[in-house]
C-alpha cells in the first residue's frame, strides 16, 4: 500500500509595485514540485501539499 508524507505552507507574498504574484507564486511552486511535493489542496493561503514515500 502507498504511504505519504504531508507538507504544509504558508504562502502569504507580501506586494509591492514592482512584483508579479503569478511570477512569484508559480516560481514558489515550481521550487516544491521539484522536490517531488504534489499540491493536494488550498485553504486561503495554506498550501498541503503530499509526496509518496519510496521504501526501498
């Protein structure tokens, strides 16, 4: 049977003039997902996110 392990994050980005939130938050995502972190699911600014558990 699978088994995961769970992550959760704040990602609260605080704007000014000069930034981009799709930029920011896309890049912020990109970095997770390529630790093999899967988005699972949003609550306001909380991100869960889950990765399965390799045993070897």
């Amino acid at each position: 049977m699978k088994q995961f392990e769970y992550k959760v994050e704040d990602m609260q980005i605080r704007l000014t003039v000069n930034n981009d939130f799709n930029t920011i938050i896309t890049d912020k995502l990109n970095s997770i997902g390529r630790d093999g972190w899967e988005l699972a699911g949003v609550n306001g600014t909380l991100c869960f996110f889950k990765r399965e558990i390799i045993f070897d």
